[in-house]
C-alpha cells in the first residue's frame, strides 16, 4: 500500500468522518448551527474551537510556558527579537507554499481552506514587517536550520504536510508565538502577534484534525508520520543551544529556553499522541528504534517524490465528500 497516497486515504473515511472535514465555505446545515453555537462562547474558547476545524487537539493553556514575569524589553532587546523575528518572517513567507496544496488538495474542503491559509500567511508577513517598523530593526536573512525545517523538509505527501509542517511544526511556531506574546513588553508588538497567533491556530488544528482522520483511516502512517517528526526533536535541540549561544544565557527570558525546550518537547508529545501517531511515549522509544524510524520515514519521503502524484480535484471533485 502506498503510504501518504491521500485521495484513496480520504475515500477510505467513513461517511460520519467525512461529513465533519466539510469546511465553512462547503458546510452543511448542520455545520452552520454549530458554527452560530461556537460563536456564543467566550473569546478564548473560539480561539481553541474552530467552528471547521474542531479545535485545536493541544489546548492553548497546555501549550502556554511560565516565564515568570521575564521580559524582552526595549531598546535594549531590539537586536535579539529582531534576530527572532527574521526567523519568523521566514516562515510566514513559506505562506506561498499552499500554492502546492491548494493544487494538489484532496477535497474542496482542504483547497478551500489553503486558500484561505495562503491570504493569512501572506498577511502575516506584512504583520512582521510593521514589527520590524515598531522595534526600529530591519529583516535580515534566516538560520539554516529554520529554512531547512521550513522549506527543506516540505512535506511530498498529503499526509506528510497536515501532520509535519501544520500540526508539529506550525504548532512549534505557535508555542513561541505564546511565549513573545507573554514576554514582550511593548503591546503594540504584542497585539500584532496575538491576532496572527489566533489564525496560526487554525492552521495547527486542521493539520491535527486531518492527520488523525487520515491515521485513523490507515494506522500504517502512523511509524512513518512518527519518524518524520522525531527529526524536529533533534532540529529544535540544536536551535536551542544555538540561541543560547548566539543572544546570550544571562538574558532574563532566554536563560529559561532549556526549560521552554523541555515542555515544547512535552506538547510535541502529546500532540503525537492525541493524533493517534503515538502510542505510549517518546522515552518508551530506545535510541536504536529511533533511528531505525528515522530512516525508515525518510526513505519513503523521498521514494514517494517518484511515484505518480494522486489525481487533482479537476479529476476528482465530482467525488468529492461536499457534493455528496
Ligand atoms: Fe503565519
Ligand atoms: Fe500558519
């Protein structure tokens, strides 16, 4: 069977599943009045229930870190956000990468809401720049580890993309969106980042919502999503000690960053977990399995590159589970 082949993995859901990865522009009835009965909750529980998503599985209180009243302040902090904000603007500029899976999206459902993520994300980067403005910096390039996990590692399945790059990694981003907007001081920086931390939630909880549907359908993803995500464990181990290094351990914010680690680390976890793509825990896993996983993942990453790609929605969409 071909793993990450994501058109028979989308048929194989049942009609119950199916019914409930219908997104706002596709929605039936039923979705509406569920849409006007989230509208009614208090502003923090929208943010972490999406009315076509379902929510983020890992809440934002989970994913929330202590820093203890530390802060980033300015002047004196401009060069070190600035350093972090370059490695975010890289990211949000990675936004033109929906192009791809607005192409290759299985279901209406998904092109529609990559649209949708491409907008956002572009916007977000017109947000960064009005950061850079506020802060008095101006954009400077990327680490290579970021434009590795960013662009490097993109996803050559479907499967690949909604579990790696938007619930694990869109949802790492997340976290240190939680974390500047808890350590920054200037609210001006810091109402730009919640607005696009609400929409970043949506990202993550319909990567989350797909990939357990999709490991739902075939547990056999299951390993090969496991090992992919193992590598971001090592890759946000070396940034850490990078950051460390490269802005200073006496700062009163990131001398906790051993301690952020450990509970990124923590929420990778249960993330993997509540997705179906973990069983048990990540210290369950010797070393050997781990790289043996490892392996395993990224060889069929890249042999997936030369097989057929599955049929676009201009083949399919009669098919699709919105015109059912
Ligand atoms: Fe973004
Ligand atoms: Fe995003």
């Amino acid at each position: 069977m071909r793993v990450g082949y994501a058109r028979p993995l989308m048929q194989s859901v049942g009609v119950d599943q199916k019914s409930q990865l219908i997104s706002a522009p596709f929605a039936s009835s039923l979705n509406r009045r569920r849409f006007v009965s989230v509208s009614a909750q208090p502003a923090e529980a929208q943010a972490d229930l999406t009315p076509d998503t379902g929510g983020m599985l890992v809440s934002r209180q989970e994913m929330r870190f202590d820093f203890g009243g530390a802060r980033f302040r300015l002047p004196s902090d401009k060069q070190r956000l600035a350093w972090i904000f370059d490695q975010f603007l890289y990211g949000e500029v990675t936004g033109i990468q929906c192009g791809h899976w607005l192409y290759h999206a299985p279901t209406l459902e998904a092109a529609g809401f990559f649209a949708r993520q491409a907008v956002e994300e572009l916007s977000h980067v017109r947000q960064f720049l009005r950061i850079y403005d506020l802060i008095g910096a101006r954009p400077g390039p990327a680490h290579r580890i970021i434009r590795l996990m960013a662009t490097g590692a993109m996803g050559s399945t479907y499967a690949e993309h909604v579990a790696t790059e938007m619930a694990v990694g869109e949802g790492l981003v997340l976290m240190i969106f939680y974390a500047l907007i808890d350590t920054i001081e200037d609210e001006r920086v810091v109402k730009i980042l919640e607005s696009a931390a609400r929409q970043e939630e949506r990202h993550v909880a319909f990567g989350e919502r797909q990939t357990q549907r999709l490991v739902q359908a075939n547990p056999r993803l299951r390993d090969y999503l496991l090992g992919l995500n193992l590598t971001s464990l090592l890759a946000m181990d070396r940034l850490a000690r990078y950051i460390g290094k490269r802005l200073g351990q006496d700062h009163e914010v990131l001398r906790q960053i051993p301690a952020f680690l450990r509970r990124l680390t923590a929420v990778l976890e249960i993330r993997l977990q509540r997705m179906g793509v973990l069983e048990g825990s990540l210290a369950e896993i010797g070393a050997l399995r781990k790289v043996w996983l490892i392996a395993k993942s990224y060889l069929r990453h890249w042999s997936s590159r030369l097989l057929p790609r599955p049929k676009l929605l201009t083949q399919t969409y009669l098919d699709d589970p919105s015109l059912k």
